[in-house]
C-alpha cells in the first residue's frame, strides 16, 4: 500500500509541476504576443507617417523647385523644343500614302 501511496504521490507532483510549467509557459507567450501587437501598432504608425511624408515630398511645386535649383532646369518653350524624325516611320508613312491612290483607283 505504501508503494502505491508513494507511486500516486509521485504521480501528483509531477502532474502539478507540468501545470505550473505550463502555466509558465503561457503567460511568457502571451507577454510574447503583447509585445509583437505592440510593435506591429508602432511599426503601423511608422508606415504611415512615412506614406504622408511621402507624399509631402512629391508635390508638383516641391519637385519643380527642386528640378530648377539644384538641376538647374527649365521649362520647355517652342524656342528650346527639337524635333527629330524618325526615318522609319516616315518610310512607313510615304509607303501607305503611295498604295492608298492606287487601292482607290480602282473603285468607281
């Protein structure tokens, strides 16, 4: 009997000290989680700010500016303007319009 009592005894320690592991263990991962919610709401908050800031420093006027001073561009005028044609595309053109009369003449 004693053998049993000292087997059950044992039994019970060890199923009390596998509660308090556990016990352990949860509350450690749940302070874990609180703090992964946590830095996800910071790193939310950061992404966000950094979006408005974003968009704060691809204003047209903020761009412009920029482009003049430290590019030193300027705007395009009909002046400045160089067109360049290209010859492909003109064989292109001229080969549609030489076969366009000849298709039409033969219509009534």
């Amino acid at each position: 009997m004693t053998r049993l009592n000292l087997v059950l005894l044992l039994a019970v320690l060890a199923s009390a000290f596998y509660v308090v592991n556990l016990q352990y263990e949860s509350r450690r991962l749940f302070t874990e989680l609180d703090r992964a919610k946590a830095e996800a709401r910071r790193l939310e908050t950061e992404h966000q700010r950094l979006q408005v800031e974003k968009r704060a420093q691809a204003t047209p006027l903020r761009v412009e500016k920029i482009a003049r001073t430290q590019l030193q561009m300027r705007t395009a005028t009909p002046a400045i303007t160089q067109y360049v044609a290209d010859p492909a595309a003109e064989s292109v053109a001229s080969s549609a319009a030489g076969s366009a009369p000849a298709q039409r003449g033969g219509q009534p």
